[in-house]
C-alpha cells in the first residue's frame, strides 16, 4: 500500500553528505526530472556549506553523487563535479 503513495519512479532521496561520511541531511523531492534532481543537489550544496557531496538516490539506486569543489582549485562560481553512477 505505501508503495501507491510515492512509486519508486516518482522521486528521488538526496542525501548532503558531510566530510565524515555523515548523511546530515535529507530531502525528498517528488519528480520524474533528472534536470530538476540536478538542480536540487546543487542547491543543498549551496544550503548547506558543511556537506562535501549529496548523493542522489532513486529507489534503492545510487544514481550519482554531486562533490563540492574545493574554492581554490574550482575558483568562483564553478560549477561543481557531477559523478554518475553505473
């Protein structure tokens, strides 16, 4: 019955990641779009400066992980380092 509520297809679990390896947070974000999971892992990375990375789940998939690039190397406004999953 709970899978009727949210179908694995029709979200994605982002995880902000921080350097220990701690999930510190977590976002659902019911969609279908790739474009708008992209957009919502950048977004938490932004949010939440004590995250390295958020990884982005579908289903029990890790579908990629989004890594902070460290200011120095990226200089501003880089976009950050996308890594997909196989």
């Amino acid at each position: 019955m709970a899978d009727d509520v949210f179908p694995e297809e029709d979200y994605y679990t982002l995880l902000g990641v921080r350097p220990d390896g701690v999930a510190s947070v977590v976002d659902l974000l019911l969609s279908e779009a790739v474009e708008a999971a992209q957009a919502r892992a950048r977004a938490l990375l932004v949010e939440h400066a004590s995250c390295r990375s958020v990884e982005v789940w579908r289903g029990g998939a890790l579908v990629w992980s989004l890594e902070r690039q460290p200011e120095a190397a990226a200089g501003p406004g880089a976009r950050h380092a996308l890594k997909f999953c196989d």
